[in-house]
C-alpha cells in the first residue's frame, strides 16, 4: 500500500453538524479502505479564489495508506458530494519528503552558524568601541 493525501475543502455556509457528518463520512470510507494515519481538520478558512459564489470553506486533511484502486473509488466519492466544493488526492514520496527535511535541517544549521558568526563580530565591535568610551570619560 502507498501512502496518500487528501485536501478537501467543504462548503462553510453548511451547519457544524452537517460539516461533522462529512467529516466522519470520509475517515470511514477511508479506515474501511485502507489505514487511516491522521485526520487533520484545518477549520473555516478564505478561498483563494471564488468557488460556486462562495469565499469561505471547511478545509480538511486526511493522510492514509491504501491500495491504488481505492483513489479512484475515493475521488468519484468526493465528485458526487455536493457538500464537497474541492478536492485533490495526491500520492506521497516518502523520498522526496526526507530530502526535504535534510535540506532544511542544514540550512538550519547554516542559519544559526551565521547568526553565531554576526554576534560574535558585533560583539568583537562593541569591545573595541568601549575602551575609547571608558579613556574619555577618564579624560572629562
């Protein structure tokens, strides 16, 4: 089995019980199908851009692994909800997703060495400028 997400945006203007009831009606479909591995409901939020004359849309993430044949059972599922206004299930590469995360782990750690490396010069240039600080006041 491959691992999957799904993104899908439900139309906010329905009642909380209604958006609930979407909500549980993909995890089943998807933990009868396959393994659920987290169901991740983002909340109310603004379209980019206007859908079916609305701005606003529930949006929800699921991540799962589940046989290839089943995308196409869940895609045709999200199509024929109306309550659905977009969806999109897109196949996760666990390759390129730790390239990633090794890459931005090293410009991390290049971020703090030339953080380090600026106070310490701006720490050096405080030093130097306090002693002429300290002999004119000694002179005043």
């Amino acid at each position: 089995m491959k691992k999957y997400e799904c993104l899908y945006v439900i139309d906010a203007a329905l009642e909380g019980d209604i958006i609930n009831e979407v909500l549980e009606k993909f995890s089943t479909l998807v933990k009868n199908n396959g393994n659920l591995i987290e169901a991740n409901n983002w909340g109310k939020r603004r379209l980019a851009y206007e859908v079916d004359k609305k701005w606003e849309g529930f949006y929800s993430l699921l991540t799962f692994e589940a046989p290839a044949d089943f995308i196409k059972e869940l895609e045709r599922v999200l199509r024929i909800d109306e309550r659905v206004m977009k969806f999109l299930v897109i196949k996760v590469d666990e390759k390129k997703i730790a390239e990633a995360e090794y890459y931005a782990q090293k410009r991390k750690e290049r971020d703090a060495a030339r953080f380090a490396r600026q106070n310490a010069e701006r720490a050096a240039a405080a030093a130097e400028a306090q002693p002429e600080a300290v002999s004119e006041v000694q002179e005043a």
